[in-house]
C-alpha cells in the first residue's frame, strides 16, 4: 500500500510555501511603466506553478520515497550542502564564477566524470545565464572581476 499521508504532508508544505512567496510579494512596489511586468511577476509565477503542484500531489498522491537510499541520500545533502556555499560565495565571487563552480560541483555529485563536460556545461550555462537576465532582462546580478573583465 503506497504511503499517501507524507505525499500529502509534502503537498501541504508545498502549499504553505507557494502561499509565503506570495505573501513576500505584496510589498513589492508596482511596475514603472505599463510595459514592464514588475518586480513581483517571476516569484508570483513560481508560487503558482508549486501551488499547481500542491493541488495534484494532494488530489492525486503516488507512491513515493520521502528521500532516496544508499549513497542516493548523500548526493542530495551534497546538493542542498551545495546550495547553501553557493548562497554564500555568489556576492564575493560574482555571479559567473559561482556559477560555474557550483554547477562543476553538482556534476560531481551527479557523476559526471568527463573532463569537457564538467568544463562546457558550468561555463556555456553561466555565459548563457547572465547574458539572459543581465543583458536582455536587465536584472543586475553580482559582479566581481570575472564579470568586469568580459562584460
């Protein structure tokens, strides 16, 4: 018998956190002109889509491990372990230069063991990262030299 009660407890939680994201939206100020979405519109989006989600893991609930097994849990505290470094260094080191570090590191994680690969993804995706949200949607993200020297 599959084990509906935590995948509904997940979906719970997942509806309590699409519900603070909007919450911590309603004090952002209005968008400046009438063609610009405003400040708000990309978290409001991602409430909604985990507030999706919510609704279908809670109406319709599979089978589901609460974290995987064996060597499969250490991968994911290594991620979230991860995350947390990334969180830290984005500032002092830039955007770019986190970027690829972290994204070298969860290749790692994820078993990649080719050298071209754990060089062209960390580097074609931070590249291509920053020239979206800094030069076509104007988000400022931190910059350090790495960012100083190429842009």
């Amino acid at each position: 018998m599959p084990n509906r009660t935590g995948n509904r407890i997940f979906a719970v939680v997942l509806l309590f956190l699409a519900l603070g994201i909007l919450a911590a939206t309603l004090g952002f100020p209005p968008p400046g002109q009438a063609d610009d979405p405003g400040t708000a519109t990309f978290p409001r989006m991602l409430a909604g889509a985990l507030l999706a989600l919510a609704v279908l893991q809670f109406l319709r609930p599979g089978e589901m491990e609460a974290l995987p097994r064996g060597g499969g849990t250490l991968r994911v505290a290594g991620i979230v372990a991860l995350l947390l470094v990334y969180a830290v260094v984005l500032e002092p080191l830039g955007f770019m230069l986190a970027t690829m570090l972290f994204l070298a590191a969860a290749l790692v994680l994820a078993g990649a063991r080719s050298l071209l690969s754990l060089t062209l993804i960390p580097v074609g995706v931070s590249f291509a990262l920053f020239y979206v949200f800094n030069q076509l949607l104007s988000v400022s993200l931190p910059r350090a030299f790495l960012e100083g020297i190429l842009f």
